[in-house]
C-alpha cells in the first residue's frame, strides 16, 4: 500500500538544537497554557501523536497511560530517557498513515508541532478519527497559514502564494502551513465537532523574545489566546474537537498487545513473542526493541 511521504527525525538532536537551546521557551510555556485549557483532568487512555522526545508528555500525567507515537526511534528512546519505563508509557514507532491500534481504543488524543510534517493531512486525521472512542477529546495544534506575517508579506509582494487560500502550502520540503477553514473543515467531515479555538505565540519576533523574560511573555500570550474563538491570525492555532457519537464502546484491555492491530493486513490477533509481535493472519512480524514497538517495517 502506498502511503504518503514521512518526515522522520531519526538521528536528530530536536529536542536539544531547537528547545533546549534554541531560543523557544517562550513557545513552550505558550504552548503549555493552551494545553493546559484544553485538556481534560483525568482520562485511562491517551495516545500522543508525534510525542518526539516526550517534550509535552508530563502535561498529560492525569491519564493512566500515554502511548507516545513517533516515526523517529531517536526520538522515542530520548523520551524513555526522560520519562523512564514504567506500565503508565507506551512506545510505539509507526507511520501516521498506518496506525497500527485497533478502532476506538483512546479517550483523548492529542497532535502537537506534527500536522505541518501532513503531506495529505485529511488522511492523517480519518486515521486518528478510527482509533478515538465515543467523546473522546482530540487536541490539534496546525502552522497557520492565515498569519500576520504571511498576509503583510502576500500584500507587499514579497511573497508568492496567497494566505487566503484554503489549499495547504508547502514552504520547505514536507512543512506545510493550514487555513483554519481548511482544518474545520476536514474535522467536521471526520465527525468532529470544534469546541475551543486558542490563537498561540501572538509574539513569535525575535526582538521581543530577546528583550522580553519568556514567563512574561507566554503569561501575556495567555490573555490573548481566547480571542482564537473569533479569528486566527497567529502562526500557531490550537483546536479542541470532540467525538459525537451514540456508539456503545467495549472496556479498553489491560494487556498493551490488545491495542494493537497489524499495519499490513489489520489483523487485531498478534501473539507477542520473546523480541517481536507476530500478526497470526499475514504473518508479519513487528519488532519489540528497547521497549520500543516498531512498527514502521516487518522484520525480514
């Protein structure tokens, strides 16, 4: 089957080059402020899409378990570094397009600096939409193409493609940004219904991020970020959608190889062997490595 292309960060230092010392805790306490309004309190499962290194992770300590899903092994084994090994972490390398969970297993999802790696993001989201149970709660945060920045550039001329438009537009080499309409639009069809908007990073400039102490700063963003309910024009936009569904959902299984389904064939029946998972319809087999679950390619 024939997927889109995948942005992988395998053998990159992210979370350090571009966190740690890139000048982003401004972003990063922002980010945390919104998390912290959307989220729900409490919740069994959480499945955390483009979890990288486990940088947003520790938000999430009110769910009993988080699957932490990258396509990157580098990234994941930065945050088992982090967070550690315990029953309350999943880790799971896996291409978005091929999520290897069976239907309806997770209560809330979240998707965080991910989306703008989506070649075709509406693919993407059908596949978290199958996965997610009856109310459960999805976080989205998308690259806005409808920003300042990008409209002042359109108009002076200095800039090419219009932000106006609803089609995605890729900047660099599998990074596109979103038109908010575009991004309601494709959540609607899936079945969501949109319950908060937050604007996020309303002052991403150099200058103030230099002058500025970061708290101060992200405090500031926080009092702005509601105003995402009547328009965004800010580069970084969170979404809270919700599942509306009357379907009555099964009791999620305590045993981690129960959620998972094969990529290749969908069948649900793996047995779970000394290094590997064995899908007992195509007799693929997946390997478990480092308390990693691969399942990106079968082993030869």
């Amino acid at each position: 089957m024939t997927t889109p292309p995948v942005c992988n960060y395998e053998g990159s230092d992210y979370q350090q080059s571009f966190w740690e010392k890139g000048g982003r805790e401004y972003e990063d306490r922002a980010e945390a402020i919104a998390l912290k309004r959307m989220l729900p309190k409490s919740g069994k499962l959480m499945l955390e899409l483009g979890a990288g290194a486990g940088r947003n992770t520790p938000r999430y300590a009110g769910f009993e378990r988080i699957v932490l899903l990258d396509y990157s092994t580098t990234q994941l084994i930065q945050a088992q570094e982090k967070l550690g090994c315990s029953d309350k972490y999943i880790y799971v390398a896996a291409d978005i397009y091929r999520l290897p969970f069976r239907d309806r297993q997770f209560d809330a999802a979240t998707m965080i600096r991910a989306l703008h790696h989506m070649a075709d993001a509406p693919k993407a989201l059908k596949q978290i939409r199958n996965v997610l149970r009856s109310n459960a709660v999805f976080i989205l945060e998308f690259a806005n193409k409808l920003n300042f920045k990008s409209i002042l550039r359109y108009l002076l001329g200095r800039q090419k493609w219009s932000p106006f438009s609803l089609e995605p537009v890729e900047f660099v080499k599998l990074n596109f940004d979103f038109h908010p309409k575009a991004i309601r639009k494709w959540l609607g069809e899936l079945g969501f219904s949109i319950e908060k908007i937050l604007t996020v990073s309303h002052f991403r400039l150099g200058l103030l991020k230099r002058i500025v102490p970061a708290r101060l700063l992200a405090a500031l963003d926080g009092l702005f970020q509601p105003t995402g309910e009547f328009w965004q024009f800010t580069p970084s936009v969170f979404v809270k959608a919700k599942i509306k569904d009357t379907v009555q959902d099964d009791e999620v299984s305590l045993n981690v190889v129960d959620l998972f389904k094969c990529p290749d064939c969908e069948g649900e029946k793996l047995e779970e062997m000394n290094d590997h998972l064995h899908c007992t319809v195509c007799e693929s087999n997946w390997a478990v490595r480092e308390g990693i679950y691969d399942f990106r390619e079968r082993m030869k």
